[in-house]
C-alpha cells in the first residue's frame, strides 16, 4: 500500500508539473482567445487533484499500516 501511494505521490508531480505547463499554454488549448480557460483546462486540473489526494490518503494509509505492523511485531 506505501508503494502504491509513492507512487500515485510521483504521478501527481507529474501531473503538477504539466498543470504549470498547461497554465503557460500558448497554443488555445488551455485557453480560449478571451484568455478565459477551456473545458481542457478544467478536466486537466480535475485529473491532477484528484491524483495528488489519492496519492497522499494512500501514502498515508500505507504509511499508518505500516507502523501498525512493526508496533504488532515489537
């Protein structure tokens, strides 16, 4: 469970990295020529969110069942 949540942690840099990214967007696809940001944007933003809760409640979780278990076997 700590691996899965390190890595959904991972995804989600990455995921911050390319909501930045998306922010300095030139081209029209995060926004539109009124400089108002598009459905692309909104769903991006969603995606990356979402991903970095996830990672951080699994990681926690992860992190949590694993000191229940040294604890259980002290």
């Amino acid at each position: 469970m700590l691996r899965l949540g390190l890595c959904t942690l991972v995804v989600s840099c990455l995921w911050t990295t390319f909501v930045k990214n998306l922010w300095k967007d030139g081209s029209g696809l995060a926004f539109d020529d009124a400089g108002d940001p598009t459905a692309y944007f909104w769903v991006h933003l969603l995606l990356a969110v979402t991903s970095f809760v996830l990672g951080t409640v699994i990681g926690v979780l992860g992190l949590r069942g694993v000191r229940a278990a040294r604890r259980a076997g002290a």
